[in-house]
C-alpha cells in the first residue's frame, strides 16, 4: 500500500486539496454573461483560495481495479488553507479574460506587481464544500500513470472594493468536473470543477452588473447640487472654506490628497495614483465620487484626476514665495479621518535634485498628505506636497513641495480612455 499513498499525495497537493469524496455530484455549467464588444469592465484582480472543510469529514476516496474499489479514504484538512494559487489563478483568468473582462496583475512577476494598483476589485474564494474521487484501473498491478475521477467544489466568492475598501458582493456558486484516463485524475478534476464554478459566478447577473462599466452620462444632479451649494455657503478666502476644495484620494495602493485646479479636475502626485485608471475621490463632509487618472508624470510626479461633479477649484499664486514666508498645507495625513488638516510653518529653502527645483517649507507632513496644495497666505497655491523626512516614524520639518507653475507645466494629458 506504500505506493498508493505516494500517488495520493502528490494527487492531494496538485489538486490543492487535501480530500475529496466518491459521490460524483454533478452541477450545470452555466453560460457565463458575455461582456459586449462595445463594453468595458472595471479592472480585476484574483487574490487567493482558501479551503474551510472541517478535518472530520470525509470528502474523497481512491480506488482500484476495474470496479474502482474505494482502498483509501480521504479527509477534510481541518484548518483553513489557502490552495494553490498559481493554478487557480490561471485558471480564474483564462475564464474571465474568455469573458471579455479586463483581468489585471502580473502572475510571472515574483517580487511585487505594479499592474494591481489598476484593480479596482480583488476577488478571492473560500472553499466551503468539496468531493472528490479518484479510480486507477491498473492501480492492483502497481501502475497509476492513467486513471479517472470526480470532483465538486462550492465556493463562497467575495468581491473587494479596492477603493471603497469594503467587500462589496458576496456569491456561492458550485461547479463539477469529470476526467478519464489522466495521469493525474483527481487534480485535473478539481481543476474542470474550478473552472465550472467560476463560469457559475460569470453567470450572476449581480457580479456582471457590478465590473461593467457604464455609459458616459452626465453625474447625478442631487450631487452636483449639493456640492455646489456647500461652496456658495462658504464665501471668501478663509482656511476653512479652502479645504473644500481639498480632497482625499483614495487609489488601491493606499490614500493621498489632491485639490481642485479646474471645476471638475484634481491634481495630485503621480505616486498617489500609481497605474490606476480610476481612484475614488473623498470630499469634505465625506462625500464619495470616481475619479478618472487623466494624466501622470512620473518624473516631475504629478497626475489629475477627473470627476463628474463640480467645485470651486483654488487659485494659483503668480509668484513663487520667498525663504521665510509663512505657508499653509491642507491635506489628509495619516488617516481619512483626519482629512481637512491645515498646518502652518515657513518656506525655508529652495533646493534641486535631480535637475527638479523643490520648495523646502516645515510644514507637518505624513504620509497621506502627499498631493495636496501648499498655500500662501493669502490662500493662493504656491505647491504641491511630495514628500518629507522622517526618523523612525517622526517629523523632522524637512518637507518638500513642487512648484505649483512646474507641477501644471508637467502635465500630460493621457490618451482618451473609453
């Protein structure tokens, strides 16, 4: 019987599973919702799988001989385990790119992947429920080079909004696969089962309808209104009022801040944003709306941000202050919550790296805060913040701003995305 176990192991960790039973449920496949030429889907991302199948249950069993006569049984792993996610990946994306969905990541890269900060939306799955069977005709003489089997799979899906930073869909869905004369039965079984169960999930009318992307249509009048009332509601040059024009900006790789320089556009850093099509856009008050990335400038480290709603955008100083003047930053360090912040410190040099002039001012700065304007006193924005020193987790009042005249020459607007 040592043989049998070995065939079983490697079996189990390609199968990315370490049971499965002899019942052969069979589920329908059903036809995935084709996304239509003329559409597009928000960006997503496969995560991981996890099995939960309790240790205690019985899920699977190997046969052999021509009447596959059940000789060893399996079990559930009794703990969570996350399955092997290269296969399911493949998998997962073959499926959805078939689909017309637009799949992002990278799985050939090894050491970090800047394709996911496009993803609008991770998924991931946790198998809740599985079977499997594995029969070897010739296994009696020794021979389990060709063999059939069985396998069923439940899967509890959940959708991530990377923006929003919630789970924002939660679907089960089952899938069934059956192989004949494989060398590696009851892998390959479980492998048609995935497959079945994601095409159950491209199915539902309720994941379709979350990744399509709709129509270009005018924003809802209720927040157009509403955002314009807050700014005539707040009239004149005070600090106060100015941060209405700031923003969070809410991208996958984390949070930053940016500003309005035209009624319906942001700018902000370019790493804020990082390869993202779309972000989502925090104001004042806690207001949400999507942005669309317009532009990026990796170099000079500047991008825009368009929304479908309008405000008053700030003014822009006409002349570059001078070492000593007082300045003023608005932005988000740290946390959402602490959006709006304003600090006050002095310009205190002028500096360039890299052949790129900077604005030195010791002003607070954290992170969160990279994108947001940097202000005169009289409330025009003379930068944008960039970055700053910090040891061991502490301020040293070494930040630094971008021009605000270089970080609008810089930018570069980005082809038409439909």
């Amino acid at each position: 019987m040592r043989r049998p176990i070995i065939v079983l192991t490697a079996a189990i960790a390609l199968a990315g599973l370490s049971a499965c039973q002899t019942t052969g449920r069979v589920v329908e496949t059903l036809t995935p919702i084709p996304v239509k030429a003329q559409e597009t889907t928000k960006p997503i991302a496969f995560r991981k799988i996890v099995s939960r199948i309790p240790g205690d249950k019985r899920i699977g069993s190997i046969g052999v001989g021509v009447l596959c006569v059940p000789s060893t049984s399996l079990f559930g792993p009794g703990r969570r385990q996350r399955l092997d996610d290269d296969r399911f990946n493949d998998i997962f994306r073959d499926s959805l790119t078939e689909a017309n969905y637009e799949v992002v990541g990278d799985p050939d890269r090894l050491f970090g992947d800047p394709d996911l900060d496009r993803a609008e939306y991770f998924v991931a799955g946790l198998v809740v429920d599985a079977e499997t069977t594995g029969c070897f005709p010739y296994g009696g003489f020794g021979i389990y080079s060709s063999g059939d089997g069985t396998a069923f799979l439940e899967v509890e899906w959940q959708v991530y909004d990377t923006l929003r930073r919630r789970v924002v869909l939660e679907l089960d869905t089952q899938g069934s696969g059956r192989v004949e004369g494989v060398r590696a039965p009851m892998a390959e079984a479980t492998d048609a089962a995935f497959a079945a169960a994601v095409a159950n999930l491209l199915a539902d009318r309720r994941f379709y309808d979350l990744l399509r992307t709709p129509g270009p249509g005018a924003a809802p009048e209720g927040l157009k209104g509403a955002l314009a009332l807050t700014f005539d509601a707040n009239p004149g040059v005070d600090y106060d009022t100015l941060k209405y024009s700031v923003a969070t900006i809410r991208s996958p790789n984390g949070i930053g801040s940016g500003f309005l320089i035209e009624k319906n556009l942001f700018l902000t850093n370019e790493h804020v944003v990082g390869t993202a099509k779309k972000v989502r856009v925090v104001l004042e008050g806690g207001l949400e709306v999507d942005g669309r990335v317009t532009s990026r400038n990796p170099v000079r480290d500047v991008a825009t941000v368009e929304v479908e709603i309008e405000g008053r955008p700030l003014s822009i100083a006409t002349t570059r202050p001078k070492v000593g003047d007082d300045v003023f930053s608005i932005g988000t360090p740290l946390d959402e919550k602490l959006a709006g912040t304003l600090r006050r410190g002095i310009v205190s040099a002028e500096r360039r790296y890299d052949n790129l002039t900077f604005l030195q001012a010791d002003v607070g700065l954290n992170p969160g805060n990279s994108g947001g304007p940097l202000l005169d006193n009289k409330g025009n924005v003379v930068g944008v913040a960039v970055s700053g020193v910090m040891i061991f987790g502490s301020q040293q009042g070494l930040n630094f701003f971008i021009p605000i005249e270089d970080a609008l020459s810089a930018i570069v607007k980005e082809p038409s995305q439909s």
